[in-house]
C-alpha cells in the first residue's frame, strides 16, 4: 500500500518506527507491505515514489528538525501538491489540532478524499469542525474514513462501539478521556499539592495540548464527546452541543476530602441523545472509571450487554500508533487484502 504522511511529529514518526519494527508481522499475518512515499511536515517535505527509506528519514528528521532534509527533499508549504499529486492509496493526516477551523487538517482530508484517496486521521479539529460533511464526502468519492487514533489514544473506543458492540443499543457513553486532566488530578489527589505545578510535569510527558488550557479547561475532552456523538452515536452534534466545565476549581483538599470518603474526582464525558457534558465528578474508588495517572478509561452502557468498560493509555507516540495501524490493517481487509 503506497502511503502519505502529512505531519511528521510524534505520531507521524511513531508510525514510521512500527512501520520498521513490524514489517515482516504486517507482511506474514495481513499480507501489507506499506510503502511510504512522501512526508510533508511543516518546512517542506521528502517524495520518494520507490519508498523512502524509514530509518533515514526519521534520522533526517531528528537531526534537523525537519524532513525537507532529506534527500531531494523540497522546502515550502507542500502538503496539498503531495496529497494531490504523489500516486497513494492511502494519505495519514498527523498535522496538529485545531478546533476553531479544523486546519490545516481539514482541507488535507478534502483533498485526499477528492483525490480518491483514503483518509486515516487522528486529528481531533476536522472531525468536531466538520465530522457530517467528511462522512458523507468520503461515501460520495467511494474512499475509506478512519479515525479511532482521535479519541483514546490507543484505548479502542471508537473500534469496539462501531464494530463489536454493533448488536447494542448504545444508551449512553461515559469516559475520562483526558490523560493530562487524570494525570494532574491523581497527583493533587495522592501529594496534595496545586494543579499548577503538576501541569508543566504534563506538557514535559508530551500528553498535553500545544496549549494545555484545551486539556484543563475540559475543552479536549469535550471535543472527544463531540467525535463519539457523531460517529458512535449518529448524533449531529457541535462542539458548542457539549456542555463544559473544565477542572481549574478543583482544590487539593477536594480530592483529598473525596478520598476520606471513598471516591475520586475525575473529570468526566458523558454522551446519551439527551445530554452531551463534561465536567468533574465523584468516581467510587475502584470503579472502571477511578483509573490514576494518564490512563484514559470508558464505560458504555448497553441495552444488550450492560456496562463494558475498557481502560488503557489515551496518548503517548508509541500507544497511539496502535489505533493508526489498526485502521491501517482495517482498512486493507476492507479493500479485500
Ligand atoms: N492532550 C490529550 C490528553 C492528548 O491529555 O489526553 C490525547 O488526545
């Protein structure tokens, strides 16, 4: 399968690693040999139509911050002339999110699409902007729409309500879904000390946002029950649907006094047809939902099979490349590989 990338930070290279690591796994067990030939990053990009050469380029990109380094690679702003003009099946769109207007992102999933190519994305911004229109675009071109990587990291969420709970009605979702917000709770919770010192510690794990405020203000989590809405859901929901209230009233002493009395604070998204929210709640220690530190944690609620909840590391490069691949491998069964 001749692959894109556009964007090539964590994610991007986390691919690239299992790509190298796992090639002879794809080959024997799915029959996938994924080939990449062309990586836009933001100062340029690297197009080799044979297939680049993965540990050089995520070498070239380490050293120099860029792949536009890279052997004959281009300088610029490329990421619309690849995605138009490289021959590919299939496009990766890594860029970062942004939840005003969905850009860059949203644009390179239009063009992938109108260009025959499939979509996989685990950017959050094109699908809260614009979730209705790219579902339908993707029927329209006849081309393959994946996003599990957008919510959960690397926690199946998206993957088991769509396909293995399929038989249910799914009457209501309920998630921490924020591995920054768990992480700086749990640590108040355990030492006691105020969320502004835990926050930097966060965004030095890589798991905050570019701009942390999206992680405490509630406002990731909430774009996080917007995707589930639409997509699991069927609901036509806005973000400005979901109603907000992020963790920064949250004192040490409240966790501590939740503790003495047996529960946990967790800031919680909660999806039914007749409420979209988030905000924190009080979690009975040992619930699926008291999950500590970055793990992200989900329950459904389900007219057949009750409560299933799952747990597991919502973001990190290498996690999240799990939910990437799966679509991947998804996909080429989809197309009869
Ligand atoms: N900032 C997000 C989090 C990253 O903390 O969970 C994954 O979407």
């Amino acid at each position: 399968m001749r692959i894109i990338i556009v964007g090539f930070g964590n994610l991007g290279r986390g691919i690239c690693r299992a790509f190298i690591g796992k090639a002879d796994f794809f080959k024997k067990a799915y029959g996938l040999i994924p080939k990449v030939v062309a990586v836009a990053d933001e100062c340029g990009a690297a197009v080799d139509e044979n297939g680049l050469d993965l540990p050089r380029l995520l070498k070239t990109a380490e050293s120099h911050g860029t792949v536009a380094k890279y052997p004959g690679g281009r300088r610029g702003k490329l990421a619309l002339d690849l995605i138009e003009e490289v021959s590919a099946d299939l496009v990766f769109e890594l860029t970062p999110t942004n939840i005003k207007t969905g850009e860059p992102g949203l644009t390179h999933i239009k063009r992938a699409m109108q260009s025959g190519k499939h979509v996989i994305t685990s950017n959050k911004g094109p699908l809260v902007v614009a979730f209705k229109e790219l579902d339908s675009m993707a029927r329209k071109q006849g081309v393959e729409f994946r996003y599990s990587a957008s919510v959960g990291g690397a926690v199946p969420v998206i993957g088991l309500a769509k396909k293995l709970l399929c038989g249910n009605e799914i009457l209501e979702i309920r998630g921490v879904l924020n591995g920054t917000t768990n992480y700086i709770l749990s640590r108040m919770s355990a030492e006691g000390v105020p969320q502004e010192m835990i926050i930097q510690e966060a965004q030095e794990l890589g798991l905050a946002e570019k701009d942390p405020t999206l992680d405490i203000d509630g406002i990731d989590t909430a774009c996080k029950i917007t995707i589930l809405a639409n997509s699991v859901l069927g609901i036509d929901a806005k973000l400005s649907d979901v109603k907000v209230t992020g963790i920064r009233r949250v004192t040490p002493d409240a966790t501590r006094l939740a503790q003495e009395a047996g529960q946990t604070i967790k800031l919680v998204g909660t999806a039914r047809r007749d409420l979209l929210e988030v905000s924190p709640k009080l979690v009975p220690q040992g619930h699926p939902l008291a999950v500590s530190g970055t793990l992200n944690a989900v329950t459904f609620k389900l007219d057949l099979a009750g409560e299933i909840s799952i747990t597991g590391f919502g973001a990190g490069p290498k996690e999240t490349s799990s939910s990437l691949l799966g679509d991947l491998i998804d996909v080429h069964r989809t197309l009869g590989g």
